[in-house]
C-alpha cells in the first residue's frame, strides 16, 4: 500500500485514502514501522492481559503499589489496555513477581469512571512504604480464551455466551476472524 492518508479520526486504516495495493515505488527499506504509546503494561504473566501493573511515568516504567488498590482501578488498567471492564482480578503482594524498579506508584485511586489511568488520582511517586513484595497485578477478561493449545498464544477459541464459555464453528472462520480474536486477546498480529 502506498501514499496512504488518514485524517486522524478514522478507526481502522482500511478507510482512510490511499493509491492502493500493488501502484507503487517502494522497496523493502521503506516499509513503515509505529510505536503505539500506552502508559500502561502488565508484566510476568502467561498472557497479555494478566501480569504485574507497570505504569509509564516521567520518561520510565515504575509499579504499582498495592496498598488500596481495588476493582476500580483495576477497571480502568483494563480499559486504558484495550480489555473489557467487567470482571477484572487484582493480585497483591507481588504475584507476578517482584519488580527491580525503583520507582513506584503509590495509592492509585480511580472512580472506574476514567478513560485511562492518567486520569487517576494518586499519592504518586515517590516517598513509599512499599517493598517489592507489594506491587500489585491485574488480570483482564476479554471475552474470548483460547484453550488446550500448546502455548497461551495457540488453541480452540471459546467465547463468553450469557456468562458460559461456548466454542465457535469453523464455518467460514478465516484469517480475519483470527487477528480480531487476537487483537481481543492482547496479542499484536502482523
């Protein structure tokens, strides 16, 4: 795809403009890369959507403290992750592991409300009582698992149906059906 255009607004690149498929002058060397910001990451956990909350702050990745942090909070890690909201899990006392850096983030304190965990409350950085023993972790649901694979990353598909897991037929399953459910489960296709 060449001279690709976007005004910003769009939601998926397929309908910004553009001179199409195959019209073009570029080799390999001008492929084009992008780094997608979110101030947010979990860390140390068997999927995308569970591990350690890492928070990117003042040009480096701090913890987070695990002193009152609750479903709240964990809500809106999940929807600054791209995650559901419903039905988060929060792991205190270092369940993921514990956290070599130095820097954490104390008292987070969302109202569930927020777009994204830079419009959270907290105590800050800084001054703590908190060890590494204390950072804490979230788990997101995103409404789809894949199971019995021999990775996280590979198995049949189920889907949350009116609160049970359900599997999906094959019929007319294809590749784009796939990069929507592992886009849902965290994972970047190429």
């Amino acid at each position: 795809m060449a001279d690709l255009t976007c005004t910003g607004a769009e939601k998926d690149v397929s309908v910004c403009q553009s001179i199409g498929w195959g019209s073009h002058n570029c080799g390999q060397r001008d492929d084009v890369g992008v780094e997608c910001p979110t101030p947010v990451r979990l860390v140390g956990g068997t999927k995308p959507s569970k591990g350690r909350l890492e928070v990117y702050h003042s040009g480096s990745w701090g913890s987070v403290c695990d002193d009152n942090f609750d479903l709240k909070d964990a809500a809106v890690v999940c929807r600054t992750l791209g995650f559901m909201t419903s039905h988060p899990s929060v792991y205190p006392g270092g369940h993921f592991g514990h956290s070599t850096l130095s820097s954490k983030m104390v008292d987070l304190n969302c109202t569930g409300a927020e777009k994204d965990v830079s419009a959270c409350q907290s105590t800050g950085w800084g001054s703590h009582n908190c060890g590494q023993r204390d950072d804490v972790g979230v788990e997101c649901q995103t409404g789809v698992r894949l199971v019995n694979g021999p990775s996280p990353s590979r198995g049949r598909v189920e889907i949350m149906y009116r609160g049970q897991w359900g599997t999906i037929c094959d019929d007319r399953f294809g590749q784009e059906e796939a990069v929507v459910v592992c886009r849902m489960l965290g994972y970047h296709n190429s």
